[in-house]
C-alpha cells in the first residue's frame, strides 16, 4: 500500500484531517449568481472582471493556482505583474456571455499537472506574458465576430509566439495535515533578461461586513517575512516566506470610493496592493503592517532559458527554520505521488496515455471547490445591508429556500462552470471513484441531503436556474460507483450508502412520474435535459406553437433511470428481502415505459419511427396533432442507455421479484412482447431488459455506426451529419425553425450559444454509449455483430464496437503518428513546441469532423472519463 493510499485511508477514518486544505478556490467568483444582487438578474454585469479585484465577495473566493481550508475562511493564491499590466494578474481574464461571439470564455493559458487525492502534492502551470496582457484586444476582437466565426483566443494575439512569457509552475505539497509548503518557480521562457514580481496573496474571505456580530480576523507580520493568521474558529496560522520579502498588508473589503463614488473613510481596501504595486499610491497599503490580507513582494530579473523560485510554508506549526526540510519534503510528496499513480497506471504501458491519464485525474481533482450558496439569505438579504426588492425575491429561485450548501462540491470547470451541475456531477464521480472512492460516495450522497433535494424530491440543476431538469443520471452514477468501491474492497459493498441513496431516488422518481408525464402516459418531457440547443425549439419555454414535446431522450432516461433503481433494489435485497417488492415496483415501472415508446401511451402513436428506424420527440399541440420532429441526434440514441443484464443466480436469490415479473410477463402478454423476452436467457443463462429487441437495436446502430451520419473519426456526433445537406426545417405560420449539422461552435443563441449540440462530439454520452454497447454484449455474447462502419463489410462484436468507439474518443487527446493531438486544432504552438505540446486542456466538446476541441477549455469533469477508456 502506497503512503497516499495510507492517508487516504486516515482521512476516511477521521484520524487525520489530510483534506482540510485543498484547491477550493474558485478561478471565477465574478459574474456568478450567488454574487448578484441586481433587481433584474443580470450576474455578469453586477460584479464584473474590473470590478472584481475592488469589492470584496459574498459567498466565496477566487484566485490563480490558490488553496484554501475547506470552509474557505484562509486562502492563498498566486498574484503576478510583469511590469506592463494596468493591473496585477490575480485572476483569470475572460468574456463574459455577452462579450464572446460563442459565449463566456476563459482567455488564459494554464494547466493542472497534478495531485494526489488527499491533496498532498499538487502541481500546476499558468503561462504568464512578459508584454502587456492584452485584454482589450480580445474584448474587440471577440466583440467583431459573428457566430459563424470561431472564437479569438489567447493564442490568436501571438503574445506567445517568441517565447516572450514566463512558466510559473505551482507546487504544494504537505508535511502534514495543516502544515502546507508552496514552492512557485519561475521559468524565463524568452530570449532576454526580464522582470517579474511574484506576490504570494493571504487572506481572511469576508465574513464580517454582512453582519456585524461576526468578528474580523487578523493578519500582522510577526517578524520579518512571517505572518500571525488568527481567525476566531479556524485559530491561529504561521505564514513563513524565505528570504524575508516585504509584506504588503490591506483589507479584504470592497472599495466603495473607486466602485459606488462613496468616502474612502482611511481605509486599505481589498485592491490596496494593486494599487500600490502598479500605481504606487503608498497610502493603499498598512504601514502598521496587519489587515485581512496580505502579499509577500518577490521582485525577480530571470535570465533567458533559467528559473528563480519562491517558497512559503503555510502551517499550525511554529517554526524557528521553516525551510530547512523544505526541499526533502517536496521531493518525498512528488515521489509518494509518482508511486500512487504508478500502481494504478500499471496496465497502461504507453508513456503518453500515462501522462494524459494522470493529467485528466489532476484537473479534477484541482476542480473541487467551496461552494457556498444560502438561498434564503441570498433573497432577502444580510443583516448589515439593505433588504432586497420584493421582485428580487419572488425571482430566480425563489422555489428553493430550503437550499443551503457550504461544501467541497466537484465542478465542471471553476472559470467558465464554477458551481455544479446535477448531471455533470454524476459523470464526474466515475473518475473521482478510480483514485478516491470515498469522495465520489460524498458527491453524490451530497446532493440528496436535505439541503440539497427539494422537498418534492427535485436535484437542484445548477444556480443560474436551480428548477431547471438534467437528466436523471444519478442513479446510474450511483450504482456504478458501488460497484467500483466494492471491486476495490474485495467484494464488500457499501451496502449504507447504497441504501441511503437509493431512497432518496425513489422520491426524486416520483417527482419526474408526477411533474414530467402531463398525460399521464408514461412519456415523459423534461425540458432541455442538459443538451442545449439540440431540438428545434427551446425545449424549456414555451412552444411558439403551444402544447408540449414528448421526448425520446426524457423517456429513455426515466427506463434507464427505473432499471437502475431495481437494480439497487435487488442488489439491497440480498441482505433485506423488503427490497424484492421495490425492485418489482421498478421493473413493472420500467416495462409501462417501454411499452409507451414502442406503441404509444394510447397503443397508436409512439416514439420510433418505423419509416427511418429511428426514435424521434414528438410535437403535441393543443388541437391534438402530433408530428414527429425528425432530427437525427442523439435524442434518437438514448434509448441505448435503458438496458440491464441480471444473472440466473440472482434471481434465484430473489423468489418475491422473480414471481412478480413473472406474472406481469404472463398476465400482460403485451409487455413480454414488447421487451425482449424475461424467460429467454442470453449467454450464461442472463436476462436483459432493454427498450429494443434484436432487429432494432441492429437499425439503430447501422445509424449510429454510419461514417456519412453520426460516427466521425472521434466518436459519436451528438447529431447526424446527414443533416449538413438535409437541414430539418418546421414551419409555423409566424417562421420557419431549421436544425442543421454543425460541427463546430453553436451557431444557434438558445441557452446563450456557448454550447453545441448540433455536431460535436461529447464525452459523457459517447461514454453511456460504449457502457450500454459492453451491457447488451454482456447479453449477447460473440454471434451477434453488427457492421462497423456501417457499409464497410467489417463485421465485429458489440464488445470489439465499443473497444472500437474508446479508441476513436482517446485520439482526441493522444499523439498521432506525426505527433499531433487533434483537440489540439491548427496551433503549431501547441502541437510542436516542446513547452506546451505534453501539456494538455481538456475541453467541454470537440469537433464533429476535425477533433478541435471547443467550448469549456478545462472541463475535466466529464471529459475526464477518458481515465476509463484509457484503460478499455
């Protein structure tokens, strides 16, 4: 067992608090809706990039490369300035919704190299300028172009094109639980001498200016190049910078002189050692040497191609010589690191799916983050400000007063996503449970606590509309999270987090039957569901021609979700037969849904079509028509994901479940005719249920696999490419409504155009895919095959189909033979320079034709489940 292993395991048991620090800073607090207090909700206007280094934040903190305690009450980060900026870089720049022709987007170069689960070790990279940032230029540019333009990134202003810039690389690594060295090390990339300072940033978040009763912290130099951190709760910190640097000190509140033209009143507001660093306004900072932040001024001239370092030791220890054992601790944790991950890549001999493998882990475990959000005190207000409009408090998510979260949560990205999302979470908790299952566990134990869950059983979407519906994925993330803890633990499952999840979801199954089957019909809407702009109307407002969409893709997921669930059942039946009656309840649930898609909720009208072998949504108006909107996406290959395979042996466990289904199979002669057949076991005497039988199954495929529609060289188009020359169009008296294949960034602004749905290639549903493909082979065995590519004549196994899919997804990001990544796109920089090309973004899409990577550029959370298929 690896000494990381062995902490992981005193953390889990509470004898040592190894995760109380960690990269809980957000990269964005800025623009987020927990910061907004307008009355008409405009977040990315009330707390803009400029205003942000000026006004000191409600609900959370922000920072470069920056730790904090797992309550976010002390933090450090990275602030930098290269002599030419207006301000010092203390935060990530880039566009808001508005600003960029494709949406938000983060116009920075940096990456996550790694760390360990307890965060013992953690490595990243920020690729700093020498010339003058120019966040202008990318504002203008950005601004000029249309949605049929790609974005203008950091790369396009060649600012990194002669090597004018630094690599600062982030180092921590912790001599124990809350004894934390930092070693920043700058690398002079250029071709001449130049000059940086380096500020190393504490600070004390805002407590105390939203209610008065709340007591302000203290940092003060104790002696040269040492800081006193006493905070009521947390209690006292020692802050030791080598070399005795000059300690800049301030206060972490917000500047009403320079935001809202109020009297400075003598104080050093938050944006003092801005000021004085850049500006040289003296009187911005505490010349007593205390305040509630704090920065170690490093003042370095690098030579070309050499590095200085800085290093700090944050800790509860008091130390005469901080530094004497800085060096051999760093190299221990670093050392401890590389055995960690050598035992879990050991069947992974190629060094560069090594090193994408163990990237993809660091940026998510660097993506964790505090995330804080009372939505009872954020309506109405603190006791220390003014009460809120009445129409602020009836507005955005009004409906979820009972929300109060203050946690470690996992994020799909903290610039462009700093706050989770239902659906993101669940994918992320797959990854997450490869190299510490016991977070995964708490992830998705998290979001149905209490002050999570509604209390009609809804998860809470995400805080830009907390009532929005993702789709109902938590059940199976669940599920394969206890089978993966209980591989890892020699076949003993976590039978008490199963069981308290799995209750939990049976409320939350009973919201979605309740809210989300108008007619009662057993098919199911559920507006957006996570996939944006796929369907030819906002499927979450109101049809510009009334009445509602019966969706393929939302009922699939409610036959995915209710398998799932009896399979939880029947896995908690094992050791409490009371489970038997819930599992039956789950697969007579399953078997109505089926039954719906295949002949109709009214045995008419249903989802597959049988013209075009393809299952589509389905436009009900209010005069009773309904038309079926024929759009070839993934929408049509949900039904994939509703499959489960249950072995002979189980149900021999099982007698209650097994007489049950058996006398639904022969009292309900249309519903064993309508799903393949309960008593005819597959290989190894196995029943599968699932939403189509053989032939099909075979017609949906022959689709999916077919290079002409929806199988690209990476994987599996989120829509048909037959659409490119075929767009779909639907006409209403007022305007006609065209869905056409686009590979690339949305050309469409519905849900604000930051992401597409019309072609690219996306890893979470590319990644149910090949899992359900593995099920039904797991049914099937070798003698059925199915064309690949379709028209190719290559006959192949589902299980040799789905190896066949991971290695197209892993290519996005994996050198080909000349060396290239093609997520990496048409940057030389990036594909040949020796300093970026080993170093890798992990993109929210790539796309449809190309590869490119697009959208979020550090969305590892769901990208991140290439660690899996790395190892298919």
């Amino acid at each position: 067992m690896t000494q990381e292993q062995l902490r992981l395991l005193e953390s889990n048991a509470q004898k040592a608090p190894w995760k109380k620090f960690g990269p809980y800073l957000t990269e964005r607090q800025w623009g987020t809706v927990r910061e907004d207090y307008s009355a008409d909700g405009n977040a990315w206007d009330f707390v803009t990039h400029d205003m942000a280094r000026s006004k000191a934040y409600r609900w959370g903190e922000e920072g470069i490369g920056g730790i904090s305690d797992d309550q976010q009450r002390l933090c450090l980060s990275v602030a930098l300035w290269n002599g030419q900026d207006e301000i010092l870089k203390e935060r990530l720049f880039g566009l808001t919704n508005g600003q960029g022709n494709h949406g938000e987007d983060v116009k920075e170069l940096y990456y996550y190299l790694d760390s360990t689960p307890t965060h013992s070790y953690m490595r990243m990279l920020y690729k700093y300028p020498q010339r003058a940032f120019p966040y202008q230029q990318l504002l203008t540019e950005n601004a000029a172009r249309t949605r049929q333009e790609p974005e203008y990134e950091l790369l396009d202003t060649g600012i990194f094109n002669d090597r004018r810039y630094f690599d600062v690389f982030i180092e921590y690594a912790k001599a124990s639980a809350e004894d934390i060295l930092v070693q920043l090390t700058v690398h002079n990339r250029g071709p001449r001498p130049a000059r940086v300072q380096v500020l190393p940033q504490l600070w004390f978040r805002n407590t105390w200016s939203w209610d008065t009763r709340e007591p302000r912290p203290t940092l003060r130099e104790a002696r040269p190049g040492a800081v006193h951190a006493d905070h009521p709760t947390l209690g006292r910190y020692y802050f030791y910078c080598d070399q005795a640097p000059r300690l800049l000190f301030c206060e972490n509140d917000t500047n009403g002189a320079r935001l809202y033209g109020l009297p400075a009143k003598g104080m050093h507001f938050k944006d003092g050692i801005n000021d004085y660093v850049v500006d040289g306004v003296r009187g911005a900072i505490n010349a007593e040497q205390q305040g509630t932040k704090v920065a170690a001024q490093y003042k370095l001239t690098i030579k070309p191609g050499e590095s200085q370092t800085v290093r700090l030791r944050l800790s509860q220890k008091e130390f005469d010589d901080p530094f004497a054992t800085f060096d051999q601790l760093l190299a221990t944790r670093q050392q401890e690191a590389d055995e960690f991950y050598g035992c879990l890549q050991e069947n992974l001999p190629d060094p560069d799916a090594r090193n994408v493998q163990r990237q993809a882990f660091a940026g998510m475990l660097w993506s964790k983050q505090f995330y804080y959000y009372d939505v009872t005190q954020w309506l109405d207000g603190d006791p220390a400000m003014l009460r809120a409009p009445a129409a602020r408090r009836r507005g955005r998510n009004s409906a979820w007063r009972h929300l109060h979260n203050a946690d470690i949560v996992s994020m799909p990205d903290k610039w462009e996503y700093p706050w989770y999302a239902a659906w993101d979470l669940a994918f992320h908790c797959i990854p997450l449970a490869m190299v510490d299952a016991e977070f995964a566990k708490q992830q998705l134990r998290l979001l149905t606590k209490d002050w999570y869950m509604h209390p009609s059983g809804q998860l809470p979407a995400y805080e830009w509309n907390l009532n929005d519906v993702n789709p109902p994925v938590h059940a199976w993330a669940t599920w394969r999270v206890y089978q993966m803890d209980k591989k890892l633990n020699a076949g003993l499952g976590d039978a008490a987090f199963l069981e308290a999840v799995f209750h939990k979801l049976t409320l939350n199954f009973t919201w979605w039957v309740n809210r989300k089957d108008k007619s009662e019909r057993n098919i199911f809407e559920g507006g957006f569901l996570g996939l944006d702009n796929i369907g030819v109307f906002d499927r979450s407002a109101p049809l510009p021609t009334g009445g509602f969409i019966e969706q393929s893709d939302g009922t699939s997921w409610m036959a995915m979700f209710a398998l799932n669930l009896m399979r939880m059942a029947l896995e908690l039946a094992k050791t409490n037969p009371v489970y038997q009656e819930m599992a039956g309840k789950f697969f007579e649930h399953f078997l109505y849904i089926a039954d719906a898609m295949t002949r109709g909720g009214d045995g008419e009208f249903n989802l597959w079509d049988a013209e075009d072998k393809f299952y589509y949504d389905v436009l009900h108006t209010p005069d009773g028509e309904r038309t079926k909107l024929k759009v070839r996406s993934i929408v049509g290959l949900i039904p994939l994901f509703a499959v489960e395979v249950i072995e002979q042996d189980l149900l021999d466990q099982m007698p209650e479940f097994t007489a049950r289904a058996r006398w639904l199979l022969e009292n309900r002669p249309h519903l064993a005719k309508l799903v393949s057949r309960w008593e005819e076991p597959g290989k190894a005497a196995r029943h599968k249920l699932s939403l189509m039988r053989k032939d099909r199954l075979k017609s949906l495929l022959s689709r999916m696999l077919d290079e002409r529609e929806f199988l690209s060289e990476f994987g599996i188009r989120a829509m048909s490419r037959h659409h490119l020359e075929q767009p779909y169009v639907f006409s209403t008296e007022d305007t006609d409504f065209t869905v056409q294949y686009v590979p690339g960034e949305a050309e469409s602004s519905m849900f604000g155009g930051n992401s597409n749905w019309r072609g690219p290639i996306w890893f979470p549903i590319n990644y149910l895919i090949i899992e359900s493909l593995q099920r039904f082979y797991f049914y099937y065995g070798e003698k059925f095959t199915v064309e690949y590519p379709t028209g190719s004549g290559q006959q192949l196994n589902l299980q040799q189909v789905a190896h066949e899919l991971a290695g197209r997804l892993n290519r996005l990001l994996l050198k080909d033979k000349k060396g290239r990544r093609p997520a990496f796109g048409n940057y030389r920089l990036l594909q040949t320079d020796p300093y970026f090309r080993d170093n890798i973004l992990f993109h929210e899409y790539f796309h449809g034709d190309n590869g490119r990577g697009m959208g979020a550029s550090h969305q590892t959370g769901w990208t991140g489940l290439i660690v899996r298929l790395l190892q298919l």
